[in-house]
C-alpha cells in the first residue's frame, strides 16, 4: 500500500536512533564506572599505602605490643637490675660497735652472773683445746690470748654469736682457734634479758 510507506520508514529510522542512544549511554557508563588502577591513589588502598594489618603495626611499632583476647597487651617491661647488697650485719655493723663493752661479767650488771657462769662452763670444755695441742692449759701468771665475745640476749637466754681474737699473747694460734670453736654459738640461759640487746666482752682465755 503505496500510502503507507512513508510512515512505516520513519519508525524504522526512529527506532534505529532510539537503539544506537541506548547503546552509547552504556558505553558512556562503562567508562566512567572504569576500576582504579592497581598502583593505588588518596582513596584507594593499592600496594603502595595498603592497610597495615596487627602484625605490620606490631612491628612498625614494637612498644605497641599484641592484641590479646579482651584487648591489646601491654609490652612487657624489662625487669630493672637489683639492687646492689647492702652491707651486713657483721661485726662491725653500728649495732655492734655501740654495744655495751665490759671488760668482766660483772660490769653486764643484771645478766654478768649468767654470762660468768656459761663462760666457766665453757672454760672447762677448753681443755681438750690444750690437750690436743699437747700440753696442759698454762698457769694463770702466763700472758694468754684475749677474746672479743659478741652476745645477743633473746627471751631466755644469751647467745655467743661470734668471737674475734684481740690478744694473741703466748697462746699457741691453733689452741685459740679451738678455744674460739668452743664458744662461737654457745647458748648462755639467762633470766630478765632483752631481747635484741647486744653486747661485747672481754675473755681473757687462761
């Protein structure tokens, strides 16, 4: 029908037009919906400024320390070097050296019968000090070695805690170290004591 091709031909350009913008519109979209490149940017996170994960912080940081179960752990600290020992409590510590000094028993006051009394019994076990040296224990007129005793009182009784040889004389140095074996933590029963008191006495050995 000749009086209809006009119009059936302008559809067909019409649709034709219609198709060919579709398709540069999706074109158009795909370009713009394009992927950042892989090298990264501001707002991407490519190689070159990644997200650090725990471990890449741990060990840009190493003072940030772990993550534990209910939260981060702190670092463990470094234990400081201990304290160099002070002095001890020797023969020479203040306590001593401002303990009472009696030069007999009975310039101890109260307890100078008690520590006369421990000192005589030990005396008597001084025997076989001589004997194993080969010779009797020497007259009292002789010039015998001289001993610092160091007492200290405790609920009951006096305790020799040590000795130190101040006089050696005409003692043999064997009998005056056995001498000193003797009465080095030699235990003194004692009455009315107080304890923690110290004192220091001369003992003249013979």
């Amino acid at each position: 029908m000749p009086g209809r091709s006009g119009p059936v031909v302008l559809g067909a350009v019409v649709t034709a037009a219609l198709v060919l913008g579709s398709a540069w519109l999706l074109w158009e979209r795909g370009e713009t919906r394009k992927p950042l490149p892989s090298s990264g940017g501001i707002d991407g996170p490519g190689p070159g400024n990644a997200i650090p994960t725990d471990g890449a912080r741990a060990s840009a940081h190493p003072d940030a320390g772990t993550k534990g179960p209910s939260g981060p752990v702190p670092p463990r600290a470094v234990p400081e070097p201990a304290p160099p020992p002070g002095p001890d409590d020797g023969l020479d510590a203040p306590s001593w050296r401002d303990s009472r000094l009696a030069f007999r028993p009975r310039e101890l006051g109260k307890i100078g019968p008690y520590v006369k009394a421990g000192l005589d019994a030990a005396r008597r076990e001084m025997a076989i000090c001589y004997r194993q040296a080969g010779g009797p224990p020497p007259p009292r007129t002789s010039d015998p070695a001289i001993l610092l005793l160091y007492l200290e009182a405790r609920e009951g009784a006096l305790d020799i805690i040590d000795t130190r040889t101040e006089y050696l004389g005409t003692s043999a140095p064997e009998v005056v170290e056995c001498c000193r074996e003797v009465l080095r933590g030699r235990e003194i029963p004692a009455f009315d004591t107080e304890p923690g008191r110290r004192y220091r006495v001369k003992y003249r050995l013979q």
